[in-house]
C-alpha cells in the first residue's frame, strides 16, 4: 500500500515522501480501513512542520481523519463487518491508502453523507459548534467576530450563525474573498488587508458592544479584534494562522477586562465527560445530515499528488477544502 512519510520535520513538500509498505494485517480486536478520502487540514501540515501542540514519534504518516471501508477485520471483531464505511476516530496517519483501527475507535459513516462530506465530518464541525454555542454560549440576537472567516471552519460558522440568530461579523484577510462570502450567506464582511477592522466592526454593531470573538489567525488580526470588543468581551484563540504572536496591549486586560481563552478539540474531548461529549455530537452529527451545516470542499487529488494538492490548499482565496483521494 501506499503511504505519506516524513522522517524529519519540515516543509511538506521536502520532507514528506510516497512510500510502497506492506499492508498490515489486524490484530484479534482490530479491523483495517482502506481510505477514501481525507482532507489536508492546517493541523496535518503543522504537525509536519513540527509545529502542532502534539507531535508524532518520527517517522510518521500524517492526517487526523479520513473515511474509508472496512476491508479487513480481527478474529474478536464483534461490532463491524467488511464493507462498512466508517471514520477512524482520533487514529494519527491517514495519509496512507489503509490503516488499522481497534474497533471501538470507529464511527459508521451517515448513509447521507458522501465521501467528500464524510471524512472531514468531525474536527471542523464540532469545533465550529462548540465555539458558538458551547464556549461563548451565543444566543439569538448576540453579536459574534469571528477572522478567518473564509476557512472551512468559518463558513460552517456562517452556517450556524444565520440558523441560530447569531449577528456574525467576518473578518478575511483579502477583499477577493468578499462575493464569495457573501454567497455563501455571511451578511457582514471586513478584509483585513485595507479595512479599519476596529472602526468597521464598531459601524456594524452600531450601539452594541461586541463582547465575543473567535480567533483562528492571531498576530495582527487577533490583536484587532482583541481592539474591538467591548467591556468584558471573551476572545477565544483557537487557530494561529498568521503563525505570528498575538499582540495585545496590557490596558486591554486591565481597564477593559478583557478575557482571552484557548480552545483545543483535543483538549475538550479529553477533558469533556461522554455524556455531554455525546450530546455535542450528535447535535453535530443532526446538522450535518440535514444538510445545515455543509463542509465545504473546492478540489480533490489523488494521494499519489500531494506536493500540487498541498501546495494548493496553502493557496490564498480558495472556497472549501482540499482532499486526498484514492
Ligand atoms: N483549536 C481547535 O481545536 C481547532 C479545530 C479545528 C480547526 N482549528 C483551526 O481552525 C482554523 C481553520 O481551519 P480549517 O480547517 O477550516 O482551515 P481551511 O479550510 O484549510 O482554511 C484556512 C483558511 O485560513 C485563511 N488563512 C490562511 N492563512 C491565513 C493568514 N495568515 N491570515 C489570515 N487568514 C489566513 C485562508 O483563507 P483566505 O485565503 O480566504 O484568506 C485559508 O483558506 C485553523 O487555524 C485550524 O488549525 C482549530
């Protein structure tokens, strides 16, 4: 089988090589999953780069999700049989044309949902859900900021906001990504790169302080939008896009009480009891297959082109994700 390799951390395109492995063969309570597709998410290349908050031993096959069949299953296999479609869940490496998976780290894929939806149905979608509603609880009418508004991630949260009330102000970097926004259903747009960020969003909101944000660039956006949030306000940091520092002037702590938070899904899936952690998912899970929330996708490439296929989900303006096939 085929499989994308990095012995060092580095530039992608340097350091991750197409390697032929042998295909694994499950262990008693293990199935393999051939993969269909997987999507190329900021995090796979941090982690490649050696800049992700978790890095693997090396060497190491990246990506955190995929979709794929079950081709294979151990002799203990009581729950899954060959054919099923499934997602693998919190299994590193799936950058690779099969992976073994224990079986009680599988999901069943929705019947509804294709391949292109399906393997990026997890990290994006409940991250986007537990952001708005579960970390700054948004209510109906409440003001929201939110940068990188054009990510996968930011248009799923376009999607939520507009179904649950939620005023949405969306900050992108460049004004070429506005009319795309737009028909996607964002009302309120602000590109960073020749906008007053501070002034458009005080003119937006009118009287109202906007005292939530969501982060996922830091440097000098994150500090803008720190700029602009009313007394009290909660910056939630979840992304560093800008892979630059965040700025924020100590008076903003201090004389406007400003509170800034980190989110990690790893971290709430550890740390949230299952339970509540069931709850948020299939309330996830109820958007996704009533076609609510759509993870967007904008290409797809064949496992074997990952140096084009990388190269262009690090392209500027795109639409949706990239995906790994075959
Ligand atoms: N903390 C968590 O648990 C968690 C979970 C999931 C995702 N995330 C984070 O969420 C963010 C979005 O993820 P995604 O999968 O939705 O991303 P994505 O679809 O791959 O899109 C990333 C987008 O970010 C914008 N961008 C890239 N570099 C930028 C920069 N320097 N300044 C401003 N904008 C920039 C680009 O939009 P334009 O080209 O249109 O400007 C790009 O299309 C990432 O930071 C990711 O790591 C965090």
């Amino acid at each position: 089988m085929r499989s994308l390799v990095f012995e060092a951390f580095g530039e992608p395109a340097s350091v991750l090589k197409l390697v032929e492995a042998r295909l694994p063969e499950p262990g008693a309570d293990t199935v393999r999953v051939r993969i269909l597709a997987r999507p190329i998410h900021p995090s796979d290349l941090l982690t490649v780069r050696g800049l992700y908050g978790r890095l693997p031993k090396l060497p190491a096959v990246p990506g955190f999700e995929a979709v794929g069949r079950i081709e294979a299953i151990g002799a203990a296999v009581t729950d899954w049989s060959i054919g099923q479609r499934v997602i693998p869940l919190g299994i590193e490496g799936t950058w690779a044309d099969a992976l073994i998976a224990p079986q009680q780290m599988l999901l069943a894929a929705p019947e509804e949902l294709p391949d292109t939806i399906a393997c990026q149905m997890l990290i994006n979608p409940l991250t986007a859900y537990l952001l708005l509603f579960e970390v700054l609880k948004a209510q109906p009418g409440d003001w929201v900021i939110q940068s990188a508004a054009g990510s996968a991630l930011g248009r799923m949260l376009i999607q939520l906001a507009a179904l649950n009330g939620v005023n949405l102000i969306n900050v992108i970097r460049s004004r070429a990504g506005i009319e795309t926004l737009k028909s996607a259903g964002a009302t309120h747009i602000i590109a960073a790169e020749d906008e007053d960020v501070v002034a458009r969003i005080a003119a937006i909101a009118g009287r109202i302080p906007v005292t939530k944000a969501i982060d996922a660039v830091g440097g000098t956006t994150g500090a803008l939008l720190a700029e602009a949030m009313g007394y009290g306000g909660t910056l939630i940091v979840y992304g560093g896009l800008s892979l630059q520092p965040l700025p924020i002037e100590p008076a903003r702590l201090i004389f406007r009480a400003l509170t800034i938070k980190g989110f990690w899904l790893t971290e709430w899936v550890r740390a949230t009891p299952r339970e509540a952690r069931q709850k948020a998912f299939n309330e996830t899970l109820r958007l996704l297959t009533g076609g609510k929330m759509v993870p967007p996708v904008e290409a797809q490439y064949d496992l074997a082109d990952f140096a084009q296929a990388i190269a262009h989900a690090e392209r500027p303006g795109r639409l949706g994700k990239i995906l790994l096939t075959g």
